[in-house]
C-alpha cells in the first residue's frame, strides 16, 4: 500500500511539472496575444483609473468643505447633506478653475509657443552676432559656450513644437465624437468613490480583517492611513504650490518685460513638481530662451529675480503649504528623483519623493521594532 502511494505522489509530480512546462511554453508562445490582451483591458479601466485619480487628489479639499459644512449649525439640511454639498462644491470649483484654464491661459501660452517656434532662428542669430561683438577674452567665447551654442544651432525647433501635431492632439483629447463616454465615466467614478468613500473603505477593512490575523490588520491599517496621508498631503500641496510659483513668476517675468513671461512663467512653477532637479532645468531652459529673445542683461535680471522668487518659495510658501515636512534630506529626494526619472520617466520623477518617505517610515519602524527585541533578550 505504502509503495503504491509513493507511485502515486511521484506521478502526481511529474504531472503536474509537465503542465507546468506546457503551461509557460504556451504562455511564451502567445506573450504577443497576452500582452495585446492585457493592453486592451487597461485601455477599457483606464477611465475608471482616472476617475479614481481624481477623486485622490480631490480628497483632501473635499473632506476640508465638508468640515466647514457639518459646523453650520443654523441651517440643519446643510449639516446634514455635508458630504454631498461638499462634492458639488468641489466640482463647481473644479469646472470653473478649468474654464478659467481654457479661456485665460492656454490661448497666450499657445500663441507663444507658436511664435516662438516660428522666430527660434532669428533669436539666435541675433544672439551669436551680438556674442561675436564681444571681446575675444570674453566669458561667452570660451570653447564651452561655443560648443552649446552649436548644439543650440542644430535643433530643429518647429519639429520638437510640431504645433499642429499638438492642436490635433488636443482636440482630438477633448473631442465628445472619440472622448466623451471615457471623461463622462471618468467623472461618474470619481464623484461615487468621492461620496461614498467611507462605505468603500469600510469594505476593504472588513475583507483585510477577514483575510488575515489581527497582528497584520493592525499593520495594514495603519501604514495604510500613513501611506494615504503622505501622498494626499505631497500631492496636494505640490500641485498648489506649482500654480503659486506659476502666478508669480509669469508677472514678475511680465513686470520685466520679458517674452513669453506666462509660458516660461507656467513652465517653471510645472517643473516645480519635481523637487530640487525641476526648478534648475526650468530656470536653465527659461535662462536660454531670454537670453536669445531679450539679450545677456534681460536675461540676467529674469535669472536674479526667480532664484529669489524660488527662494521665498522654498523657505516661506512651500513649508507653509506642505506643514508637516516629509523629513527627507535633500540628497535622498535627489536620488530618489533621478533613479525614478531613469526607470520610470517624468512619473517616476514626481513620484519618487512619496514613495521614498514610506520607505523610510518602513525602514524606521523595522530598526525600532529590531531594537525593541534586542532589548527585550
């Protein structure tokens, strides 16, 4: 009897190792079919993706007016229908901030990105005659300089800004003819997880409390909640700090009289979302386009006046937006940054600083867990 089990569990073995084999020689054999598959399926939830990104960043907004409605004593309906008022309020506020968008400040940044593209060779042609009036020691005719200006002279930048590519895209983004089921969708599933996100949270914990022991409920809970509260709090003040630095650096530009203030403007308070290794390749490609477009002391004084602006924003608006700080050193959100750019492009760029702080609060805890118990030996 023993000996015929034996027989059994080896055949069972190789059997189940000869489907294992098939199993992934069929799975290579269709890798193109799979992934095809698997695109097409993100294609269809990536409006309820987006609908879910949404309402991430919406959250914390949100949950603010719904406490400021709840306080309202007088009026007991509005107490009452807080979370509701609070969503409407929200999207209210959304649509207005994007007609705004629309009517006052895509038109001049598209007109300058059009005119610029379209008068680039000029600027540097006038850039290179008034550097070859300068004296031969001159810092701007040393080998380095020379050697960017070449490389400046060989972009093509009507291909890099293909504006009509770009119109295409955009109304082709906004178009109700291919676009409107996936933003209609997009908004829908937003705005259920933002009302309802209480009785979705509530599900998920009773299915972690359900699936494991109360030891790793306790710990998902609770890095769950210190997870949410380091991105909620990162992305939020990071997108309003962008618009903040956007503002003041497009009329301070303007005050100077330099071209296309609101489109450099809007671009270094965009790249500001990157920290430390944003604001520098803003200020540099902002640095560049005034100097051909307004000469070496425009572009100095524009240089002065937003390292200034970055410092006040860095040392007053940032940390007051931010509140509690991350607590990163500058050197680990810089390699943070650039390990996620190099992988993972501009995404991995922005997201690098917020992963890298639950990393640390992981690697923390742990040393402090492991302490503990060398303690308690």
């Amino acid at each position: 009897m023993e000996k015929k089990t034996k027989n059994w569990t080896k055949w069972l073995y190789w059997f189940t190792f000869a489907v294992a084999v098939i199993l992934v020689y069929k799975t290579a054999n269709s890798l193109e079919q799979i992934i095809g598959w698997l695109s097409n399926l993100l294609s269809i939830l990536a409006p309820f993706a987006v609908g879910i990104l949404i309402a991430y960043i919406l959250y914390i907004p949100c949950k603010k007016i719904e406490t400021f409605y709840k306080k309202s004593k007088k009026i007991k309906i509005i107490s009452r229908k807080a979370r509701l008022l609070s969503v409407i309020t929200i999207y209210i506020v959304l649509i207005l901030l994007l007609v705004l968008l629309v009517n006052f400040i895509v038109p001049p940044i598209s007109q300058s990105i059009v005119d610029l593209a379209n008068n680039f060779n000029n600027y540097y042609e006038t850039a290179v005659n008034k550097i070859n009036e300068l004296p031969e020691d001159s810092f701007w005719k040393t080998e380095v300089i020379t050697r960017i200006m070449q490389e400046v002279q060989g972009i093509d930048i009507k291909q890099i800004v293909n504006m009509e590519a770009l119109t295409q895209y955009a109304q082709g983004a906004i178009s109700f003819a291919t676009g409107i089921f996936d933003v209609f969708v997009a908004f829908v599933v937003s705005i259920y997880v933002l009302n309802s996100r209480s009785q979705i949270l509530a599900f998920f914990r009773k299915l972690a409390n359900a699936l494991f022991n109360n030891k790793i409920y306790r710990n998902l809970d609770k890095y769950f909640e210190r997870t949410n509260e380091i991105f909620f709090h990162f992305l939020s003040s990071q997108f309003l700090d962008a618009i903040i630095v956007g503002i003041l650096t497009s009329i301070a530009m303007a005050i100077l009289g330099i071209k296309y203030a609101v489109l450099l403007g809007f671009m270094i308070g965009l790249f500001n979302l990157i920290p430390y290794i944003g604001a520098i390749i803003a200020i540099v490609i902002a640095t560049v386009i005034t100097l051909l477009t307004g000469g070496i002391s425009q572009a100095i004084w524009m240089l002065v006046v937003v390292t200034i602006l970055q410092q006040i924003d860095a040392n007053i608006i940032n940390p007051k937006i931010v509140g509690d700080s991350l607590e990163i050193s500058p050197l680990l959100v810089i390699l943070a940054v650039t390990v996620g750019g190099a992988y993972f492009g501009i995404i991995g760029m922005f997201l690098a600083v917020p992963i890298i702080a639950i990393l640390k609060v992981l690697i923390e805890d742990f040393i402090e867990y492991r302490e503990k118990n060398k303690i308690t030996r």
